[in-house]
C-alpha cells in the first residue's frame, strides 16, 4: 500500500508548426513554434499529496470498502511508516482480533476508530486503536500500529512527522504533536488510561484538556515543538509498548488542514 511520494509538476509543450502562403509576389512564410504551457499548479505544501495520490487513495478506500462496508477512513503517513485501512464497528472490540477482509480471528486484529467518532462530523478528537506486535511473534515490523515504535526517538521524527487520514467526505493532514508513555490502570472493566491522562476523549473541556496537555507533557519521549490549544482538531493513535503491559504509547497529532471532496 505504500504508494505515497509528492507530485512533480508537469510542463506540456505543444509545438504546432504551420505554413500560411500570401500572393502578388509576397515572399512565403513559415509560422515559428508556437509553446503552450500548462498553468503551473499551486505549489504543495509540504504536509500534502498531490491531487493524483489522493485519488489512489480514495479509491483504495471504495476497494476496501466494497470488501467490508465497515471500513470507514484510511491513514497513511507521508513516509509511509502507516498506511492502512480504518475499521469502525459497533464498539471499540468489533475488529480488536478480526482479520477486516475475511472476517477470521486474527491475533493482532485490524486498525479501529473509536466506535463513537463520526467521520461526518468535526470531532475534537478522532482516535485510532492498533495492537502492536511482538517480534517475537512475528518478524514483520510493519504489522498494524507495530512501525509506531519508531517515533519513540527523535532521530525519527522529522521523516515521520506527517500524515493523513481520508475518509468519504474530505482528506485530513495532521503533524505529530506529542508522543508519549501514557501509564494505564487496571479496573474491572479491563485496563484504562490513569485519570488525567484520558487520550480517548472525543471532546476535552477547556480545563481537562489543560490538564491533559501538562500531563502528557511530563511523559512526552520528546519535545517535537509544535504547540497545541483546546481550539484544535486532533487525531490520537494508541498501541501497545514491548514489555511494558501498564502502558501504552500514545501518539497525539494536530491537525493542519481539512480539504472536502466535491
């Protein structure tokens, strides 16, 4: 699926040669090359895809679909670190271990939205689960949420900073904001993110996301320097970390730009 690179901008070059011939003794004339040249498109901004990969995209999304009406967006990174297809289900355990295509138990499941976002909708905060796979499970490094791991170090990030989330009604670019070790606590229910550090919130209060924001600072792996207010839209990937069952890493990332499709 990584099919992912900026577009070159194309120059076309029509050379149209013609012969126009006047009478009484006026010498012939040849008409020189005559050069059109396409309008220069609008220079892209370093986060986007070009008009021609978003369409690659979007029909990659409608294939997917036409496979399971359940898959509801798809997310790929500018460097292609992630690019897969979104599940939603009727709640947040529908594709935690189902293989999307067949329907089949499978250990590491599918990428799922939060049961409650509404890709119609502008939701504060739209949030993405993936499991993260052990190697020791499976030597492939690019299963589900597992190429997260990378952007635990800096030295990662600027190749890694951008992505994309397109769904039927718009394509959404986003920028890595803050990653980071959220500690989770046990409860009858199963684990949950430990109170203040609540990353699976479609919509913060101005006062909690306040407090998140100072938390999730604290445990940041880095400063990536990009700022963020409760007036932004985010997206918010969560998966496992090697070994460390009372965590989970959490990748917050503030959106950019929002462009609908026609």
């Amino acid at each position: 699926m990584k099919r992912i690179r900026l577009c070159q901008i194309i120059l076309c070059l029509l050379v149209l040669s013609g012969c126009g011939q006047k009478v009484d003794y006026m010498p012939s004339y040849s008409a020189g090359p005559v050069i059109s040249v396409s309008p220069t498109p609008t220079p892209l901004n370093e986060y986007e895809f070009s008009d021609d990969q978003i369409q690659i995209l979007r029909s990659n999304l409608a294939h997917d679909q036409s496979i399971n009406p359940d898959c509801t967006a798809f997310l790929v990174f500018q460097s292609a670190l992630v690019k897969e297809v979104v599940l939603k289900g009727i709640d947040n355990t529908t594709y935690l271990y189902t293989d999307w295509e067949t329907g089949n138990y499978r250990s590491y499941g599918s990428l799922m939205m939060d049961y409650e976002n509404q890709t119609d909708q502008e939701d504060m905060n739209t949030i993405i689960y993936g499991h993260y796979v052990y190697a020791s499970k499976n030597p492939n490094r690019y299963l589900e949420f597992t190429p997260l791991e990378k952007l635990q170090d800096f030295s990662n990030y600027e190749e890694n900073k951008y992505l994309a989330l397109v769904t039927d009604y718009d394509i959404r670019y986003y920028q890595v904001a803050v990653v980071y070790d959220c500690p989770m606590v046990s409860t009858p229910e199963g684990q949950t993110a430990d109170e203040g550090y609540q990353f699976n919130q479609i919509t913060y209060s101005p006062e909690y996301f306040e407090e998140y924001l100072k938390n999730i600072k604290s445990r940041e792996y880095y400063d990536t320097g990009v700022e963020l207010t409760d007036q932004d839209k985010l997206l918010t990937l969560q998966t496992c970390i090697e070994d460390q069952d009372e965590s989970r890493q959490i990748v917050v990332c503030k959106e950019l730009e929002r462009s609908a499709f026609e």
